[in-house]
C-alpha cells in the first residue's frame, strides 16, 4: 500500500532563493525501507527537512502525497501528527530538563492534538520504561538532562528512543550512523529494527554501507544536484563503498 509519494519535487533556500532540490522522485509503499546516498552537498538532508516542513526552505514545484493527503499544505506539526518522523539533526542540550520530562511534554503534545488525555510523570514512566530495552538504554538515562554529556551513540540511541515514544509510520533518520563505532552503530540499527513492522517505513540517509548491512534496505537511492539520479538493490551501495561516486554518474 501506497504511503508516501514524492514528485518532481523542487525547493530553493527560502531566504536566498537559491535552488538545492531539482525534481525529486520517490514512491515509498507501507514496510519499505529507502536508503538515500549520495556525495555532501548533493541535497540529502535538504529533501528530508522538506519533507518535514523545516521553514529554511521554499517548495517551488511538484508534490508530495503522505498516506493520500497533500503533505505540503501542512504544517510541520500536523505532519508529525500525520505520522512522518524526523530525527533531531543537532540535537541541543536543554540545561534543567530532564531527558523523560522532555519526552513527556513531546509525548502529550502529540496526545493533544490526536484528542487524547495526557500522561502524568507515573503513567508516562510506565509507558517508557519497556522501550528503554528496545535502544538498550538504562533507567538512569532518563533522568540526565536533554542531551548534557551524551555521548555520540546516547544522542542516536536517544534519537531512536524519541521514536519509539511518539511512534511513526514513516521515520527519516538523517545520518543516524555518523560518528558511531562499530558497537554503537550495531545497538543503533538494532533498535531501529527492532521498531519496524510490517506497515511502517524508514528513510535512511547514510554514507555506509556498514549500516545498510544491519537495516536491509528495500531500495537504495542516489542523490545527485538535488535530483534522485539511480535506485536499485544492495549492489548499488556496494559499487559505491568499492569505486566511489564517479562509478555511479548521471546518465
Ligand atoms: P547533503 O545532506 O546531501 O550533504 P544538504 O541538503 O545538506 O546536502 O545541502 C545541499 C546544498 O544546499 C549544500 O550546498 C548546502 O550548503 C546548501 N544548503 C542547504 N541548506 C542550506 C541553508 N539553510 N542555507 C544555505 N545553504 C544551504
Ligand atoms: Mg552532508
Ligand atoms: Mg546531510
């Protein structure tokens, strides 16, 4: 089943107008999973805030279509409502907030707008508590403030944590792989696997083969100048790993 698709998709800088998506294609169907490679700079990141709704950038052309409804006339929130996820891309420290109080007001701003009650501290501690084992995250982490001496695999592992705690059905992890160590990345991906089902969708932007062999990708994708220039299989990452970029240039 149908859930997300992505065409001709153009955007432009919104303050300098200056273009970085160039016609984007890409059709993601219920329990896919996409990866998206390509050099820096290519437009990776840009198409994954656009589809978020980050306000840097301007929708200049072609459509997005998110479970039948028009994604791009909604706003940032709404599509979160929707079901669309996107990992925090620098996640900031929040001095004098906890990493579950933090977690809870996200988790009850996403109750309200779906009409439902809120939780309370001891009703949303039961609610997180057997996800921690999904990212294998002690108790303790919880407590920590937002992100205050998290170290590279807690901010990724506490990436994966915020969504499992609002659920999704389509979730963009921008490089949710950089800067982890083997180990690391291993928990990572298994906590991301370990929140799939057979109706939800991953977007994964990587420059690795490495994750790609602990998250199996349906489709991998390159980017290149703002536009989705090849797709295939597995084999495709591994020419990239093998000879670089150049083995895969625009036709
Ligand atoms: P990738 O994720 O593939 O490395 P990005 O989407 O981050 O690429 O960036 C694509 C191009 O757009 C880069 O040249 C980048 O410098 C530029 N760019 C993206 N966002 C902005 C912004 N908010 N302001 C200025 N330049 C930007
Ligand atoms: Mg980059
Ligand atoms: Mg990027």
């Amino acid at each position: 089943k149908l859930l997300l698709e992505v065409k001709d998709l153009s955007a432009v800088i919104a303050e300098s107008k200056q273009p970085i998506l160039k016609g984007v294609n890409l059709t993601v169907c219920e329990g896919e999973i996409h990866a998206i490679m390509g050099k820096n700079g290519s437009g990776k990141s840009t198409f994954a805030k656009v589809l978020v709704g980050h306000p840097d950038y301007e929708v200049t052309g072609g459509s997005v279509v998110f479970k039948g409804e028009n994604l791009l006339e909604m706003d940032p929130e709404e599509r979160s409502v929707a079901g669309l996820f996107m990992s925090f891309q620098s996640p900031v420290e929040i001095p004098g907030v906890s990493n579950i109080d933090f977690l809870n007001m996200a988790y009850n701003a996403r109750r309200r707008k779906l009409g439902l009650p809120e939780l309370g501290p001891i009703e949303f501690y039961g609610y997180i508590s057997p996800k921690l084992d999904i990212v294998n995250m002690k108790i303790e982490f919880l407590n920590r403030n937002v992100n205050e001496g998290f170290s590279g695999g807690e901010r990724k592992r506490n990436e994966i944590l915020q969504l499992a705690v609002l659920g999704a059905d389509f979730a963009i992890l921008d490089e949710i792989d950089s800067g982890l160590d083997v180990d690391a990345l291993r928990d990572v991906a298994k906590a991301v696997n370990g929140l799939l089902t057979p109706k939800k969708s991953v977007l994964m932007i990587t420059h690795y083969l490495r994750l790609l062999e602990f998250i199996k990708p349906t489709y991998i994708h390159v980017m290149e100048d703002g536009s989705i220039i090849r797709t295939g299989d597995i084999s495709i990452a591994k020419v990239l790993e093998k000879e670089g970029y150049k083995a895969i240039a625009a036709a």
